[in-house]
C-alpha cells in the first residue's frame, strides 16, 4: 500500500504501533527520510519491538544475510526491527529476496527499509510489486522552492509561532536547498523569540544565511525570469567555490535548448521533440516554454556569444571576470536585459550588432 508522508503517523497510530512485515520508505530528501524512519522506529519500540539490527545496502552486500538475520532466534528481544539502509537502486537479487523473505517473516519480526527515491524502473518489476502488497511504501517528494515557504510556516506552528507571507519568504531564501539548515533555524526561532506572531524585523536579524545551491538551481532561477533569486544562486555558488566550467555549463545547455526551441517554433515545428532531445521533462517544460515566450532568437543568439566568451574567460584566453560574464548570462536569460548590459558591457556590442 502507497501512503503520502503526512499519512504515516496516523497510519502507525491505526496500527497500535505495529506497522505490516515491511515499511519502505523512499525520498531524496534527507531531513524527512529520517524523520519518517525515527518516526517508525519509536513506534515499533513503543510496541515492544525492543531489538534493532541494521544493514547498510551497498553493492557489497549480500541479501542472504537479512534472510538468515529473519530466520535466526534471539536471545535478547522477542520482538526484533530488521533495517535496511540503501545507498542506491535497489538490484535485483534483494528485491527478489525480499519478495521471498516477506512471506516467511514471522509475526515478531518488521522490516524497515530507507533509501532514495525510487525509480519507475524498480517500481514496474514483479519482485517490487509483491514487496508493496505485503507493507507500506512511503513515497516523501523534495520540497521544492515554491513548496519551502508553506513547509517553514507548518514547522513554525507546530511550536506555536506564525509569520507572515514576507517574513516565511525571507526565512525561505536564507535556507534555500538546506532543508536541514531550515529545521534548526526554525528551533532557534522557538528559542529566541515568543510564542505568536512573528516581527519581520526580529526573524531578519535571528535567522542566518545558510542557503545552498547548484548549478541547477541557478539555470532554474533564470529560466523562471527571477532575476533576484538567479543572483542569489550566483553569489552562493562564487561565495563556495564553484567551479565556473560546470556552472557555465549548465547555463550554455540552457541556451542552446532554448534556441532550438525558438528556431523550431519559428519555422512552425513542433518543440517537443526538442525537448525530449533535451531530457527535459515534466514541470520544466513549463519553465522552458515560458522561457521561451520571453526570448526571441536574436537575443537568444547574443546570450551563446556571451557563453563562448565567458568560456574563453575561464580558460584564460580572454581577460575578464569570468563570474561577472556568467552572472550578465543569467540575467539575460531571465530577461533583465538592462542588468546584464550593466553585469557585462561587452555585451552592448553583441546587443548592437543583433540590432
């Protein structure tokens, strides 16, 4: 059985602490992965499950040893939590050992297994659908950029303090992409500050900026047209030592998808060729097109210009600040035409001869 995050407690609840022989919980997102499994684990303890063995899945590992672990007596604990903690896809050979397992494991043993988020791949195979028939798989999405604000406001009303829009808005850029950082800013919100309403000023100067970005998060900030979050990624990536070739990088593909996109429209092909050419998917798309809508293929033309000099830049063929030419990139692909004229003044020329 599929259940959402939020539906585990009172699914544990339900259950009087005693969840089905397997919980598989599966995210990307290391914070809550932990949470549900800690969550899972002081419920099977409460229920008298008071003996723990955990297996660290790496490719080393051999799935005979969980089945003989299930089948061996123990001398301390009645009620015993099997744990299994994967470092990647599951292969093959555990999924079908677990399939075998489930159906032998006894009524005082559970099986708890954590790991990244699963693929359609691992869950379209006959061993994993058996697997899912005998428990619960806890499926916990990443949250996502505009999906932080309303997460921060929840953790901060659990311990009884509010915030307006602008003020979760603020908390939510200092902690961008370090969920974590997030949760421990919040707790010391809860110490410093009084129950309630918060004061924007009070939370500005309590919270720190701990934020964490890559280089996609930058392409996704520009393609979005958020000009001011793009420069925020931009100075957290300089700030840690990014490497410009990589950011760049990221940026160019950008670029370059996009102006297949225009020039195929243009001639009245269709994109989504394009696109999948691309690998981009699902709610990117949205971003790409709208991209799309914004830069025309002449400005488009300037902005590939700009990425094969700030590439010659890094590379130390041409004098210049290699940050300062990609930051003038990314604020011409959101669409600050202005700014990155004044990021990067070679690019009034380009802009002259495209006029």
């Amino acid at each position: 059985m599929i259940l959402r995050d939020q539906a585990l407690p009172g699914a544990l609840e339900r259950a009087r602490g005693v969840p089905p022989a397997i919980v598989w919980i599966a995210s990307d997102e290391p914070l809550l992965l932990l949470e549900a499994a800690d969550l899972v684990r002081a419920s099977v303890r409460a229920a008298g499950f008071d003996e723990r063995s955990v297996f660290h899945v790496d490719r080393y590992f051999r799935p005979e040893l969980l089945m003989q672990e299930a089948g061996a007596l123990s001398l301390f604990a009645s009620r015993r939590l099997l744990e299994l903690r994967l470092v990647g896809k599951p292969t093959k050979e555990l999924g079908e050992s677990l399939a075998q397992t489930l159906p032998q494991l006894p009524d005082d043993i559970r099986l708890l297994v954590t790991g990244p988020k699963l693929d359609r791949t691992t869950k379209s195979n006959a061993w994993f659908g058996r697997v899912e028939q005998a428990g619960w798989l806890v499926e916990i999405p990443v949250v996502e950029r505009d999906r932080l604000p309303g997460w921060i406001g929840e953790r901060l009303k659990r311990g009884g303090q509010q915030a307006d829009p602008a003020t979760l808005q603020l908390i939510a850029e200092r902690v961008e992409g370090n969920l974590l950082a997030a949760k421990q800013e919040v707790a010391k919100l809860g110490l410093l500050l009084p129950p309630g309403r918060l004061e924007f000023e009070a939370v500005r100067a309590a919270v720190l900026d701990v934020a964490r970005w890559d280089a996609f998060d930058l392409v996704d900030a520009a393609l979005s047209g958020d000009a001011e979050r793009a420069m925020r990624c931009a100075g957290g990536l300089r700030a840690e030592g990014a490497a410009v070739p990589l950011v760049l990088w990221g940026i160019a593909e950008a670029v370059r998808t996009l102006a297949r996109m225009v020039n195929a429209r243009d001639a009245g092909r269709p994109v989504a060729p394009v696109l999948a050419q691309a690998r981009v998917w699902g709610d990117r798309e949205r971003v790409y097109h709208a991209a799309a809508r914004r830069l025309d293929a002449s400005r488009l033309r300037l902005l590939l210009r700009a990425c094969g000099r700030a590439d010659r830049m890094t590379k130390g063929v041409l004098a210049g600040d290699d940050w300062q030419a990609l930051e003038a990139i990314a604020l011409g692909l959101a669409g600050a035409a202005s700014l990155a004229l004044a990021c990067d003044p070679a690019l009034v020329a380009d802009a002259a001869d495209a006029g």
